[in-house]
C-alpha cells in the first residue's frame, strides 16, 4: 500500500509541475525580416542630363520617357515612407544583404537593352545585384518594364521573373515610351 500512496504521490506531483511550467500566457514573438517598400526613386542620366522618377506605393501609373538611340544609366532606389518625417532608405539593407537580394528588370520588348552597370554592387560571388544598370533606347515604341527586388533567389541569372524562386519584396511596372 506505501509504494502505492508514493506512485499516486509522485504522478501527482509531475501533473502539477506540467500545467505550472506550460503556460499559454506567453505568445512567441513573430519574426518578420520583410521591409515595407513603398516608394521606389530611379534616377535616369545620359549625355543629355538626368531625370528622376519617384513611384508611392498606390500610384496607378508609373512612366517615363526615352529618346532612341540614347545610353541611360539607371540607378534604383527602394524607400519605407510609412512616416514620412522618418523616411528609411532600404537600399543600404539590400546592399548588406547581397547573398539575399537581387534586382531584376523583366524586359520583353526590342526597344531597350538592359544591361548591368559596371558601377553596380556586387555580391560575394561578384554577381552584380542590379541596383546600377545601363538601358540603350534601341529603336521608338512602347514597353512595360517590369521591375523586381528578388529576396532570395535560387538564381541570379535568367530572363524571366520565374528563373530566379525566391519571394518578391517589390514589384513595380514602368511603362516606357522612346522615341
């Protein structure tokens, strides 16, 4: 009978010691490694001056002009304007981030060529992350340029958005006229 009053004794002192160390009072704080981008700025120069093209997120068309036969360098900035007394600079993240991020301009149209700038950063494969890029107006017409920040590519060669997995922080049409 004493080796039962101890068992019984024993079972209920581990059924008390579970309910008191498993508490639902404490909710695991979520992670989220994903930045709000909601303003894109892409700076256009050539040998005829510079422009700059800003996009905020809820903009419905986003535009830009060319003239054939022109080489532009183009560089792209990612921004949280959330609050904009306190607008973040993403960029700075994407560079630190390389391994991570990839810059893509999905372009199907022969209007424009658009190529990697030797300027741009690069990642520690020395993959170029294609903030910095060389357009060329080849000839006059109209396109939608589509652009994408890649989080984690699989990839960081292709010509289509689907070549390189990962998940997209950011994707923004340009709707391009050359003429």
């Amino acid at each position: 009978m004493k080796l039962f009053n101890y068992t019984k004794y024993t079972l209920l002192f581990f059924a008390l010691f579970s309910f008191v160390q498993c508490s639902d009072d404490e909710t695991p704080e979520l992670i989220n490694e994903e930045e709000e981008i909601n303003r894109i700025v892409i700076d256009i120069s050539s040998e005829n001056g510079s422009n700059t093209y800003t996009w905020n997120e809820g903009d419905s068309n986003f535009a830009m002009q060319l003239n054939s036969g022109i080489n532009y360098t183009v560089a792209v900035s990612f921004y949280n304007a959330s609050d904009p007394n306190d607008v973040e600079a993403i960029n700075p993240e994407v560079i630190e981030e390389a391994d991570e991020h990839h810059v893509f301009f999905e372009n199907s149209s022969s209007i424009l060529t658009i190529n990697s700038a030797s300027s741009d950063q690069q990642d520690s494969s020395g993959n170029p992350l294609g903030l910095k890029t060389t357009w060329t107006a080849e000839r006059a017409g109209s396109a939608t340029i589509r652009l994408f920040l890649i989080h984690e590519p699989n990839t960081k060669s292709g010509n289509t958005r689907s070549d390189f997995g990962g998940e997209t922080d950011v994707q923004l049409d340009i709707n391009v006229t050359v003429e």
